[in-house]
C-alpha cells in the first residue's frame, strides 16, 4: 500500500503549490516517485487481495517509476496541470502490473484510460483539443467493445483468477477476441491505431510521452499476464492473431513514418510501430523466452520514446522545433539536445549498445525460439527500415544548416538535462547490462 | 581489496569526464583533476600490491541467453599487480611532466581526458580473466593511442600519423577477435586462466590452439610494433613527446607482450613461441639497425622501442616468462625515462626534434643530461643498471633455447643498442652547438614539473637493479633458476663495459669522421635502407593501395554504384507507393478511424472463430 499511498497523496498535494510554487510541485511529486520506486525496490507491493508482487513486476514497476520521475524533472510551467496525473498514472501502473485478478484489470485498465484523457486534455489550442477529442471518442468506442467482451466473459467463468479462468467454448472466444479489440484500442494496434497517430503528434508532448510510452508498455505487460492463459491454451489463433497484427502494425508504422515532415508524427508513428514489435512475443507465448522479450522491450521502449517526445516537447516549447525543417542544424543551436535525441533515436533503430538493440535482439530470439522465423525475417526488415526515418532526423540535426531566422541558441533548463540524463542512462545501462532482465523474467 | 578493483574500473573513466567538463570551465582544473586521479590509481596499485595474498578472482556473466554466454570476469594475480603497477606508476608520472609540457597548450582538459581514458583501458585490459574485456581494454587503448597521436590534428602529418595507427593496429586487432571466435566455437571458454590450465592438461585440440595463438600474437604484433607492423609506432612520435612516453614507449606497446603472457602456457602448448620468437628476433635486428641512423630524438628512441619489445618477445619465446616479463618491467621504466628526457630537451629547445641540430646541451640542463645518461646506461644495457640484468638473461636464455638465428640477431640487437643510444646521448648533450639560433634561446627547465620525475625514475631504474630476482620471482610466483652460463654472463659484463667505453670514445671524438665515411655511396644506400625502416611502411603502402584500393575497393565500388544504388534508389518511389496507399486510412476524422476500428474486432472475431473451429 505504501507506494501507492505516496502516489496518490501527493498527487492530492501538489495542486496547492500550482499557484507561483510550480517548481515545489515538481520536487514534491519526483520524490514521491523516488520514494515509491525505493518503497517497491524493498519489496513492498500493494499487499492487498488480488495483488502479487513478484520480482518482474517489481523490476517493471521500478522502471515506470523511474521514468516517470525523469518525466517529471523535466516539466515547466506548461505541463502543471499534468503533474498530479502523472502521479495517478504511477499508482494506476503499479496496480494493474501487480494484479492477478481479470476484474481488477478490467477495472485498472478503465481508470488508466480516464487518467489519460485527462493528461490529454491540457488544452492550449485547437490543435490540443482535437486530439484530446478523438482519443476520447476513440476510447469511449475501445471501452464499449472491451465492457461488451468482459461482459460476455463474465457470464461464462467461474473465477477471475489469472491461473484459472475459463478460456474454452465460442462464447470465450468470442469474448475474448473483442476484449482485444479494446485493448489493441490502447496498445495502437493498427487497425485501432487512428486516433494514436493524430493525437500524440496534436496534445502536449510530455502528456504524448506519457500516454505512447509508459501506458503503452504499461498495458502491454499488463496484457500478457492476463492474457496468458488464452494464449496457452490456443498456440495457432495465437500465433496468427498476433503474428497477422504485429506485422501489420509494424509495416504500416515504419511506412507512416518514411515520408512525414514532422517530427511528431515520426515518432507518433514509430511508436505504432514499436506496438507491432511489443506483439511479437505475444505470438511467440511458445517461447520460454517470450515475457523477458516483452519485458525487455517495454523497458527499453519506455526510456527511449519517453525520452525523444520529451526532447521534442523542450524544443517545441523553447524554438517552436515542429518539422523537419526546424530542427536542421540542431546541433549547433542546442548540442546537448541534439546528442541526446541522437542516442534515443539510435537506440529506437536498434544499434549495438543501447537498450533498443538487445530489447529487439531478444525478442526476435523468442520467436525464432517458437518457430516463427519468418515472422522474425519481416521484423527485422521492418526494423532495418525504420533505420530510413531515424538516420533522416539525425541528418537533419548534424548534416544541414540551420535555416535563417530561427532560434540561434536553445537552452536546455537543468531540469530536463537531469531527466535526460536519468532516461539516457537507462538506455545505455540496459544496453550493455541484460543479467537484471533476465534473472528476474524467466520461467513465468 | 575488492574495492580497488571498483576504483580501477570507474574513477578513470569518471576522472576522464570531470577532467574535460571542469577543465572546459577553469583550465587548471584538468590537470589537477588528471593529477589526483594517477595519484590515487597508482596508490591503489601500490596497496594492493602491499596487500596481496591470493589472486582476486571475479567471476561476472555479461550476456546470458540461449545458448549464448558471454563472461566478463576480474582477475589480479602477481602479473597484473606488476602492470598495474607500471601503468598507474608511469601515467601518474606522466601526467605530472605533462604540466609544464602542455603548459602552453589551449586544449588541455581534452589531452588530459584522453590520457585517463587510457590508463583506464590499460588497467582494463591487465585486470581482465576474459578475452572479451581483454579486447575491450585493447580497443580502449587503441582508440587513446589514436586521440592523442593526432592530438594536434590541425597538422596533416599528426591527423594521418593517427590514422595509419588505427589502421595498422586495427589490422592485427581483426584477428584477436577471429580468434575469440574461434576459441568460443572450438573450445567454448574464453576465460584465460582456464585456458592456461586447459592447455596444461592437454585438453585443446593442437591445431585449434596453434590458429588462435597465432592469431593473437598478430594482434600482439600491430599493438607492439613488431614485424611488418611497426610503422606506425615510427610515425605515432607526431603525437605530443609525454603521450610517445606514456603509450608508445611505456605502457601500450607492452600490451601485446602482456598477453602472450598471460597466456603463457597456452602458448607453450602449442608451437606458437617458436613463431614468436623468430619474429621478435627479427625484429629486435630492424629496430636496432634503423635507430643507428634516424636523426628525429623521438624515431631513435621508437626504433629503440621496437627493438627492446622484441627483445622482450624473444625472452617469451624461446620459453623464459620471467626474463622477458622482466625486460619487459625494465624496459618501461627506463623508456618512459628516456622519452620524458627527450621531452625535456624537446621542450627547453622549443620543440626541436632533430638530433642534428642540438649539441652542446650538457652546459644548459646538466641534470637532463645526467638522468638521460642514466636511462642510456640502462637501455645499453651497461652493469650495474637494471637493463643489464634482463638483457643479458634474455640473451642468455636465447643462446641456450633459441636456435642460431634467434641468437644471433637478438645479440647483434643487444650490442647495437650501447651505439644507437650513445649516438643519441652525445649529438644532444656533447661537442658544440650545431645550430645556434636554437642553442641560444634554449631555456633550462622547471624543477618539480621537469627534473623531480626525471628524477625520480633515474633513480628507479637504478635501484630496482638490486630487486631483479624478487621481481622475477614474484612475477612467477616460485623462485627461478637463473640460466646457468656463468662464463657467459662474465663475458658479456665485461664486454657490455668494455664496448661501452669504446663506443663513447668513437662518438666523442669521432663524429665527424664518421660523417665522411658515411658520404661513401655505398654506404649511403645502407643508410638510406635504414633510415626507411627498410622500406616496410613503403611495401605495405603499395600492397594496400594497389592491391585493396584500385583492385578489390574499386570493383566493389563499380557494383556498388551501378547495381546497388540503383536498387536502393527504386525503393524510394516503391515505398513512397506503399506510403500513399497506407495513407487512405488517414484522413484525420475520428469517424473514419472508428470505421476502420470496427473493421479490425470483425477480423479479429471471425478470425479466431475461423482458427480454431476450422469452420
């Protein structure tokens, strides 16, 4: 109860301090996070009915944390009123992480969705407002599908039980693919990806971090462990399922992403197309190997796209940085900027040494594990071809002038460079260091 | 103890970074920072030497999955203390002659950066029980040793110096690494010590040991400048002179002697040390021959470098771990020495490098001079110095073990080496002034900057003269039997003092004369071959540009940009096709988006359906 506790307090807190004290605000709240990832580091879960803390989840949940605390460093004045969400984001996160209940998760995922809207409507222009409203009309959509299959099921199982839900008969079936509609919904599986793309690019983009990478990855792993059971019991609907969404998410993602102008839509799109690679450990459930490959993932996932909307969001605050004609020549105007989204987009690329490479290198193994290599061959293709979109960013900051009459200097505040600093040794310590993902997720 | 290993791996690395952040705000900064840094290494280095019982042994898996298992483990043992002990000692040292040496130049938080950055790779690679960090720690260095040789990398000749390094060094490091693959695939453990005792029991397959360690010793042979690739190390002297001590004299090039000891049993198993010692003797006669004639300070004392390593080689291959350890440990020592006195002369004479233009430097920096002389004593291998001693046991244990030619060539290396120094010593300190717009603007140097190192390594390697068998024995951890050829070794202290003296005698007062027999033509085309490092650089040079560049580079450039452009170049219409098509679905209003949702639950929903009841 302890984190949560501090979660939620202070997300009640900080709103006194919005007024003049912003900056109190945004300590009190990365303490709490702090406090709370030590509080779960030492082995306190939620310790209620319904919720286990094992040591995957608790490396999971240490990691949001600490993204999110990072998240938090970097906030200004904009984002004010994302704070006490942010925290509402944490505690809702290690819940629906520790739960072993399909109820609770259905419910979990319900209040995540709320939160979200709400991080979605800090509202500054039209542009914001449209795309908090077609995340909202979308999720009210994904809710209807996800209460109807859960309703279904609901008739059907004895227990909410992880380990013992019923999964057979058409009912289930039927029950459960329509759940996944709903989930995919948030997830950004195409073909339930529509609002993703418009709305990460058109909201603020430290909400845009939070929403296409934590609550993302969140999900995912929340998912699987409900999921798992499903999965088991019909190895070919899932490698099917999985395997037909994952490659079409991923293609259409990379596809997307080859010939957008800005930057925001890139990395909207790169980001759907992350969702596809979340998916194929899904397929590959065959594999002892498959969770840590969603783990890994997640993690990896997570410091990174978290990290580059963040960068975007002090560029587009500090420079009005929008399109790719903004940002050529960033490296002169803000050369720290301009390093760390250069290693962040590496990283996404999958090159050597940063998490992205052996998050995808062990997630590619997992499903070449369970047989499914040609899967694995149009991942890796797709991965070398979202090299195309990456490296075309990197051009653009280190290989072309900077246009004239724009920003000459971009400050960074020492906030974001602390936040940055924290995500970018994420990213190279998961990088080089795979033994802390390994021993704790193997042999769910 | 554990904990010096922690310090060892994270405060250089720590104090290369703080060096450049800190030294950007405030210069001085950088070298106190580097200071304290090499301060604290080399006391960690002097405690656990103080402290040794047994070896400190790490076991750390670094990548464990599937089938793949990558160990990244620490080991210390007598050996590594040693190195350890050499490179902390001689890069503390340097970074304190540095002060006065870099004094006036502008990028110091840069040079001093770089310079812990390798200390940090040295002490990787010493303290490394895996090839795996081994090669890490190796790559470290080799990219250091490329920063700071084109440190200056304004001037085209320092930028291109630093290059061929790379590429040299890279050449030989291409096969350290097919060798870590071959001993991963083969035999399945990289851990060195168990290599060691595998090859003791006998339980690799010949041929398997033989290709890797030969393969090793090729990487040894690019990072220690031994035949054919010794170029560089000829040419790495554009670096700054503290960075020629430091790496090119001290510490690096001692790293591919470092490994074929650390794998010494390996070795032995195999025939490799026979390979190794025909090659080192080889090379210990070009090193020797070419430094007799080369006018720059810093290239005698590289073909000097190369020379001695060699003989170091040769002490390892024909089966004598502890003398060639041992000349190794000498040799660091009174070449780092050697390079810092060069350092001093270079930089009291306002960078002058060329030997024929100074003379008569004896009156302005009698202390230089003394310290150097002590260091020249030492590489002459004159008694009672400690240069003699391992030497004169390399020399002794070839004669008994090595074979005619090895013999031959590492002692005609060993004599040669009381005249190139001698030469060197007496064109500096001797006779007048050749070149009088330098003589007269000559400085003399600081006191505890400049003379208090010089100092206190002249007086090292003339003390630890009195420790060569604790060394010997420490590093090989049992008392050794010294080779049993009392004669000889009488003969040769004799002959060593006796040669000495008549070499001095020639140079003194015969410089000129040899100037006049030197104009004979034929003489004059040795010279020439000598000069040139016997046109290695040369051959190589053209082997790569005819052979690599206009045949295979340039074939490989045809395909490239008729065949591959051009299919690169049609993805980008076929994708900007799939992109306009995927596109459809993106009009930007919810409804549609919603549409398209309700299509994919019917997919999802007749799927499953479809799958699972066949229907």
């Amino acid at each position: 109860m302890g984190s949560l506790i501090i979660l939620i307090g202070a997300g009640l807190l900080v709103p006194l301090f919005f007024k003049g004290h912003m900056i109190i605000a945004k300590y009190i709240a990365a303490a709490a996070f702090a406090a709370a990832a030590f509080n779960v580091y030492m082995g306190n879960g939620i310790d209620l009915p319904y919720f286990v803390l094992t040591p995957d989840t608790q490396l999971m949940e240490i990691v949001v944390l600490i993204v999110l605390a990072a998240t938090m460093m970097t906030f200004s004045g904009f984002e004010r009123p994302l704070i006490p969400q942010t925290l509402f984001v944490g505690a809702a996160s290690l819940a629906i992480l520790e739960t072993n209940n399909f109820l609770m998760y259905i419910v979990l995922f319900e209040v995540i969705a709320i939160i979200s809207y709400v991080l979605a409507a800090n509202i500054r222009s039209k542009l914001n407002a449209e795309g908090a409203i077609k995340m909202f009309i979308a999720g009210a959509t994904a809710s209807g599908f996800i209460l109807l299959g859960f309703a279904m099921f609901s008739m059907i199982t004895p227990t909410f039980n992880y380990s013992e839900i019923s999964v057979h008969g058409n009912f289930a079936l039927v029950a459960f693919g329509i759940m996944l509609a709903g989930i995919f919904y948030k997830m950004t599986v195409v073909p339930m990806h529509g609002w993703a793309a418009d709305t990460y690019a058109q909201v603020n983009h430290a909400a845009a971090a939070i929403l296409s990478a934590t609550i993302k990855v969140v999900i995912a792993v929340a998912t699987f462990k409900a999921f798992y059971l499903f999965m088991a019991a019909y190895p070919t609907t899932t490698v099917w399922l999985f395997g037909f969404f994952a490659i079409i998410t991923m293609t259409l993602g990379n596809f997307m992403a080859l010939f957008q102008k800005k930057i925001a839509k890139i990395l909207s799109f790169s980001s759907i197309a992350h969702a596809g690679y979340m998916l194929l450990p899904f397929a590959a459930v065959a594999s002892m190997y498959s969770y840590t490959g969603l783990i890994y993932l997640g993690i990896a996932y997570v410091f990174m796209q978290t990290s580059v909307f963040l960068i975007l969001n002090d560029l587009r605050r500090e420079a009005h940085i929008k399109t790719l004609e903004d940002i050529k020549g960033l490296y002169k105007k803000s050369p720290l900027h301009a390093l760390f989204f250069t290693i962040q987009l590496l990283s996404l690329a999958g090159i050597p040494l940063l998490a992205g490479f052996i998050s995808k290198a062990v997630a590619f193994y997992a499903g070449v594990d369970a047989g499914l290599w040609p899967l694995i061959l149009i991942a890796a293709l797709n991965s070398a071809l979202s090299l195309g979109y990456y490296l075309w960013v990197i051009k653009h900051i280190y290989f072309d002038e900077p246009v004239a009459g724009t920003h000459a200097k971009i400050t960074m505040t020492p906030g974001s460079l602390v936040g940055q600093l924290i995500l970018l040794a994420g990213t190279i310590y998961f990088g080089i260091f795979a033994a802390p993902v390994f021993s704790t997720t193997l042999g769910l | 103890m554990i904990s010096s290993v922690g310090i060892y791996l994270i405060l250089p690395y720590l104090g290369a970074v703080l060096a450049f952040v800190l030294g950007k705000m405030n210069e001085k900064s950088a070298f106190w920072i580097a200071e304290i840094v090499g301060a604290i290494l080399f006391g960690t280095s002097i405690y656990l030497f103080m402290t040794y019982t047994t070896p400190i042994d790490i076991d750390y898996t670094w990548i464990n999955y599937g089938g793949i298992q990558l160990p990244l483990g620490i080991y210390i043992d007598h050996l590594s203390v040693v190195m350890l002990l050499i490179a902390t000692g001689l890069g503390f040292a340097d970074i304190h002659f540095a002060h006065d040496y870099m004094g006036e130049d502008p990028d110091k938080p840069r040079y001093y950066a770089k310079v812990l950055f390798f200390i940090g790779g040295m002490i990787l690679l010493v303290i490394a029980k895996d090839l795996i960090g081994a090669f890490a720690g190796w790559e470290f260095m080799g990219l250091a040793s490329y920063l700071l040789i084109s440190f200056w990398f304004k001037t085209k000749s320092a930028a291109n110096a630093g290059m061929q390094a790379f590429l040299y060094t890279r050449f030989g490091d291409i096969f350290i690494l097919a060798a870590i693959g071959l001993l991963y695939y083969f035999v399945g453990n990289l851990n060195m010590v168990d290599l060691n005792q595998m090859a003791n029991n006998g339980e690799i397959d010949k041929t398997v040991a033989l290709v890797t360690a030969l393969f090793i010793f090729l990487g040894a042979i690019g990072k220690s400048g031994q035949f054919p690739l010794y170029p560089w190390l000829m040419n790495a002297m554009e670096g700054p002179t503290t960075v020629s001590a430091l790496i090119h004299g001290a510490t690096m090039v001692n790293s591919g002697i470092y490994i074929v000891a650390r794998m010494f049993d390996f070795y032995a198993y195999t025939d490799a040390l026979f390979i190794v010692a025909n090659v080192a003797a080889l090379s210990a006669f070009i090193g020797a021959t070419s430094a007799l004639v080369q006018k720059e300070i810093k290239k005698i004392l590289a073909y000097s470098t190369m020379s001695h390593l060699s003989i170091a080689f040769v002490g390892l291959g024909v089966g004598s771990l502890a003398f060639g350890m041992l000349h190794l440990v000498n040799h660091a020592i009174f070449k780092a020495l050697l390079f810092l006195s060069a350092g001093a002369i270079i930089y009291i004479a306002h960078h002058t490098k060329d030997a024929w233009k100074l003379g008569g430097l004896i009156k302005k920096a009698p202390y230089v001079a003394l310290f150097m002389a002590m260091g020249s004593l030492s590489l002459a291998g004159v008694p009672p110095f400690s240069g003699f001693f391992s030497k004169d046991g390399v020399i002794a244990e070839a004669i008994l073990h090595g074979g005619p030619f090895v013999s031959i060539f590492v002692t005609i290396a060993g004599l040669l080496s009381i005249a190139y120094i001698t030469r060197l010593w007496v064109l500096v300190f001797m006779g007048e002034p050749r070149d009088e717009g330098i003589n007269g603007h000559v400085h003399s140097p600081g006191n505890i900057f400049i003379r208090l190192p010089l100092g206190i390594l002249a007086f090292v390697t003339l003390g630890i003269a009195l420790y060569q068998t604790n060394i010997v024995d420490y590093i090989v951890g049992h008392p050794v039997e010294e080779p049993h050829v009392k004669g000889l070794l009488v003969g040769f202290l004799v002959g060593m003092a006796i040669l000495f003296g008549i070499v001095v005698g020639l140079y003194v007062k015969g410089m000129n004369l040899l100037q006049k027999i030197s104009q004979h033509r034929f003489i004059q085309i040795i010279h020439q071959i000598l000069f040139n490092g016997y046109y290695v650089e040369a051959g190589i040079t053209y082997l790569s540009k005819n052979v690599i560049v206009n045949g295979v580079a340039k074939s490989f450039r045809w395909i490239d940009t008729n065949l591959i452009d051009w299919l690169v170049n049609a993805t980008v219409p076929f994708a900007r096709g799939i992109f306009k098509a995927f596109r459809i679905g993106h009009s930007g209003k919810i409804g549609d988006y919603i549409g398209i949702f309700a299509i994919g639950v019917a997919i999802i929903v007749v799927a499953i359906l479809i799958i699972v009841k066949g229907v």
